[in-house]
C-alpha cells in the first residue's frame, strides 16, 4: 500500500498500490484511515512488546548471550596460548640443537622458519581475539534499568524522529495486512511463544504463529 492524501491534504490514508495508480477497475480494495491504522499498530506494540516483563527476558537474554560470548573467546584463547607454548617449545628446541652442533643451519633453517610462522599466526589470532573482546566488553544489564528503557522507548515510539520511529517499528512488526473490515498484525519479539487470552470483546484474540511470532486482528 501506498501514503496518499485526500481533500487538498487534509485527510491521509493508506491505498493499494494498483488502486491508486491505475483505479477501482484494477483493484477494489478501499482506503485505510492512516491514523487509525497507524494508533492500532503502536497501541498493540505498547501493549504486548514494551512491557517490563518482555523488557526484563530480553536483558536476561543479552546478558546471557554477552557471558557465553566471554565465555567462548576465553576457550579460544586458552587453545592458542597452549599451541603457542608448544610451538615456542619446538622453536628452542631447535635452538639447542644449532648450539650444541648436533644439527646442521641448512638442515634447520626451514624448520625454524616454518615454526616463527606458526607463532606469528598464533599470536596475530590472539591479538585479534583479545581486540574483539575489549571491542565488545558491555556491562551487563540490572533490572533496575528496565523500567527506564521501557519509558524510553514508549518515548521514542510517541515523540521520537520520524526515522527513529520507523526504524523501531520495523525490528518488531513483520507484516500488516488489511481485509475489511479487519487489520491482521503480524509481530515479532525474541521471547518464547506464550498461550494468550482473548484481548477483549472489539479485538479478537491474538493467534501464536510459532516460537515468537504472534497475530492480532482488529476491526475497525
């Protein structure tokens, strides 16, 4: 669908792509008020996406996933540093060997090369590994914060810049499909999918579409 504007752009609505350029004859669908539309859109994410509860699951979550990052980068530099020990290990002993005579510099020479090789890879790795996790070092997240970052994003949803609304809107809402006399929302947040009771006598119940996938209809 399509923004177009109505009685010198006093009213604005929301018309199917073919209707508004080619006419009733190619498609019959019929004008959807932008505002109505749009406030049942934002009342439904205020509803069931910014709540504390949602809030507080995707704080557990990051957390979550920022200590099994710390976690996984740890092992990794634990394998290498014991690679680089044993590396260093061969290096010296190839060392003694040159100073004590028993091995011949040409016999040695692509040996050692091959081993400082080795060791600059290892620790060029290392280094990039510890860069990342200085990169993404991020104080985990209290709950005492919760309620202040759902007050800001209701903020940001209400009063925000156009762009920064629009861009908040598409990370939840998946898609929105219009049949009169309903609006069908599709929306999305990273949480498991809970059984849901009907919302109330105007809106039908909510429907779950699969692990964190849900449906809301309207009328309107």
């Amino acid at each position: 669908m399509l923004g177009s504007a109505a009685k010198s752009s006093r009213f604005f609505y929301y018309a199917c792509h073919n209707y508004a350029k080619r006419g009733k004859a190619v498609c019959a669908a019929k004008l959807v008020n932008k505002s109505q539309l749009e406030a049942f859109v934002i009342d439904r994410i205020q509803a069931h996406i910014l709540t504390e509860d949602n809030l507080r699951e995707l704080v557990r979550l990051t957390n979550e996933a920022i200590n099994q990052a710390k976690d996984q980068s740890q092992e990794q530099l634990t394998v290498i540093a014991g690679q680089l020990a044993e590396a260093q290990g061969r290096l010296h002993k190839l060392y003694d060997a040159l100073e004590t005579g028993r091995l011949e510099l040409d016999d040695l020479a692509p040996r050692i090369k091959a081993l400082k090789g080795r060791i600059n890879t290892l620790e060029e790795e290392q280094h990039s590994i510890q860069e990342r996790m200085q990169e993404a070092k991020v104080a985990l997240i209290g709950k005492a914060k919760v309620t202040a970052y759902v007050e800001d994003l209701r903020t940001l949803l209400s009063k925000g810049a156009f762009m920064e609304q629009k861009a908040f809107l598409r990370s939840f809402v998946k898609r929105i499909e219009v049949d009169h006399p309903r609006i069908a929302l599709d929306y999305t947040i990273p949480l498991k999918a809970q059984k849901a009771e009907p919302l109330s006598r105007e809106v039908l119940p909510f429907v779950q579409l699969g692990s964190a996938c849900w449906t809301h209809f309207a009328t309107y």
